[in-house]
C-alpha cells in the first residue's frame, strides 16, 4: 500500500463548477500537507500550504486536513479552464523529512 | 526573477549509453532537490543538497546514478550506463532552508527516453 493514495482521474467538469480533489494517507505522522499544480511539461507549482488540520483559504481555493481521518482535500470555487492541469497532493512529517507526492489527479474543465 | 532552469529538455540515448542533467537553482536558494517523475505518477525525490552537502541521498540508485553541487549552487546529475526503465522526466528544485512552509520551485524537467 502506497503511503499517500488519490484518485488519478481523468475529472473533467463545467466551467464554473466546483472542484473537490482528495487523497488519503497512512502515516500518522504527517504535519505538513501541500497541494500542487502541474501543467503539461512543466514542473509542479505550490498552490496551498497547510500545517496539521483544519481549513486554509486562497483565492477560488480552499485546502482542509482531517488528521483523524488521514483525509485531506483541495477544493476549486468558480472553476475556469485555465484550473485544467494535474493536481499532486504532497505531506511530509518534520522539515527536515522528504515530501511525499500523490500520484496525481488530471483535472479538466470544460468551457 | 528568473526560475529554475534545467537543461536539456529533452534527450533521447540508447541504453547502456552515459547521459547527465543540468540544474541551476533560483538564486540564493542554499537547498536543491533532484527527482524523479514517472508518467502518471508525482515526482519522487533523489536526492537533496543543502549547500555543497548531500543530506539525504538514500533513494539515489547508486550503482548508476550519480550527482555533484561542487559550489554550492548548480548542480549535475549523471546516469551511467543508462537502463530502459531510465525513461522518466528528472525534476529539479531550490529552496530556502531554513523555512517552515519549505516552498519548492520546480524547474520545467528533463525528458530522458531511452531506446
């Protein structure tokens, strides 16, 4: 079993929906938990950035932690086509340890 | 500010051959990471430098691959000899350190296929 799991898609929604994309994960240990964006042939960007659980909010986008539940989400409000890319879920225990990434989910919103 | 530039983007060799990956970090970032991403998988870490030093370099096939950051601030990374299942895009990232959110910025990769 993989440390960090999620969904690889392919989603594709309407303009202007909402976006839920999640991962799950194993190790309890985990503190730190970041969302990416990768567009084709471009390396990840960081969208959002959360320590422990709890809601972080930025724009169209909205990151949650469920620690208990080893659950954490990435939410896109008012989705527009240029949202289309792979999202990677990341985590990482202390920071000094590595991130862990999730497989990556492809997203695409169609106009 | 210009980001992280990678060169080649793209290399093609047939196996068994040598081939190397060059990385220039952002600017004043003292932490630089290699990884290594599949097709539909996320990038999975090779090996981290702060400064000249290796910190972490336990994922680092080190049989075949090896790396260098002799000053501190660009880096190489060398297969030899190259293997099939070498085919992948090589990430590399800069960093601050100390920082507690530990922001990554990705350059754009190289492409490796190899025949």
């Amino acid at each position: 079993q993989k440390e960090v799991e999620q969904d690889p898609g392919p989603l594709s929604v309407p303009e202007g929906a909402i976006v839920s994309l999640n991962c799950t994960y194993s190790n309890s240990a985990f503190q730190y938990f970041m969302w990416y964006r990768q567009y084709s042939r471009k390396g990840p960007e960081l969208l959002m950035y959360t320590y422990s659980s709890g809601n972080k909010e930025d724009g169209r986008f909205t990151a949650q932690v469920d620690k208990s539940s080893k659950y954490i989400s990435l939410f896109i409000r008012d989705s527009q086509p240029s949202d289309s890319a792979t999202y990677l879920c990341a985590m990482r225990n202390s920071s000094a340890s590595k991130i862990i990434f999730g497989s990556g989910t492809r997203l695409s919103i169609r106009p | 500010e210009a980001g992280v530039v990678q060169s080649p983007r793209y290399k093609i060799i047939e196996k068994k051959q040598p081939v190397a990956f060059w990385c220039n970090p952002i600017s004043g970032h003292n932490t630089l990471y290699w990884y290594l991403q599949n097709l539909g998988q996320g990038p999975e870490l090779l090996i981290r430098y702060e400064n000249e030093e290796a910190v972490d370099d336990s994922q680092l096939p080190k049989d075949r691959f090896s790396a260098e950051r002799l000053k501190g601030v660009d880096s190489t990374l060398k297969i030899q000899p190259a293997e099939l299942g070498d085919s992948a895009v090589y990430l590399c990232a800069s960093s601050f350190t100390p920082d507690r959110e530990e922001t990554q910025y990705f350059g754009p990769g190289t492409r490796l296929l190899v025949l």
